[in-house]
C-alpha cells in the first residue's frame, strides 16, 4: 500500500462551545455539533466548504458534503483518521494520542502502519449505513463503546486505556473534546 499524504491538524476550544479546526495544509473548518443528532458535527471552512462529519459505528465516519457528495473515513487510532481509498491521513496533533502517535511512528514501530484492513468504505447503502448506527447504539448501551476492536485515542484524553473512543459522546451531551471526527 502506498502512503498516504499526511496532513496535521490542532483544534482550538472556542468560548462558544464550537471548534476551530487548523489543518497543516492551511484548511480550517469551524465544527458545531448538531442540535438534536448526538453523533454528528456539523462544519463549514474557509474555502466554502461545508457539511456534516457522522460517526456510524465500526470507527467508520460519513461526510456528506453540502452539494450531496459522500465520502468515508477510518478512525485507524492514535489520533489519525483514514480517508477515502488510504489517499489522505488526517493526524490530531493536539490530542495526546496523536502526539504520541506521532512519536512512535517515527520510531518505526510497525504496528502504526495503515494496512489495507484499515481502509474505509468506498460506500455505503442507507441499510449498511443504518447497521453501523445500530451497532453503535448496542455497544454504547452495554457500555462497550463500539470501537470494533482494537484502540484508538479518538475521543480519549488519553488517560484510559483507548478503549474509549467515543466516550466523550456518551456523556452530557455537549462535551467536546480535541479528536472528534478525525
């Protein structure tokens, strides 16, 4: 597999409860959850862009984009979000995972490697996509966190185990942290 162009990006906590997203790239979307649907935010950025970033279960995450287009990312762990076919690696440097993701990978540790098994989706049908949602609603109920294996940081301030990776939006509601919806 090739690999993918690896873009950085730090969030900054806005006094209005939104976020302010800095990729490295020099893209920067403005991200607000969405009133009443507690696994999506929606964004806009400074290139007029715009649309809503879903977390469906399975560490699978839906863009849809304002024109209608759809486009599939992998929460793969350690702060880093897989898109499309592997083509792009979104890496939170402000998370403690990612942080540390980055060290290690720049160790060489080989087990931060993107494999195939890591890839997206390239679609979904709406009844693939309903499955993910009710997978999703299961392991929040039992407690499990639906994180489909594994761990990542997504979600974690990186004081669990990384188990946790949507923890943070199972609590009040509104809590935001620095790694969601890579």
């Amino acid at each position: 597999m090739n690999r993918p162009e690896e873009i950085g990006y730090a969030d900054e906590l806005l006094a209005d409860g939104t976020v302010h997203r800095r990729y490295e790239n020099g893209l920067e979307e403005w991200r607000r959850r969405a009133s009443g649907r507690p696994h999506v935010v929606d964004w806009h950025d400074n290139r007029g862009g715009s649309g809503t970033d879903e977390l469906l279960g399975d560490r699978v995450i839906k863009r849809s984009l304002g024109d209608g287009t759809v486009t599939y990312a992998r929460d793969i762990g350690y702060g880093r979000t897989l898109w499309g076919r592997g083509e792009r690696l979104l890496v939170n440097r402000s998370s403690f995972g990612g942080r540390m993701g980055v060290v290690l990978a720049g160790l060489g540790v080989a087990s931060l490697a993107v494999t195939a098994a890591q890839l997206p989706p390239l679609s979904l049908s709406p009844e693939q996509e309903e499955e993910l949602r009710q997978q999703q609603a299961q392991a929040q109920q039992s407690g499990g966190g639906g994180d489909g294996g594994g761990s990542s940081d997504a979600g974690s301030d990186g004081s669990g185990d990384g188990n946790d990776w949507d923890s943070d939006w199972d609590g009040d509601g509104d809590a935001w942290n620095d790694d969601d919806f890579g």
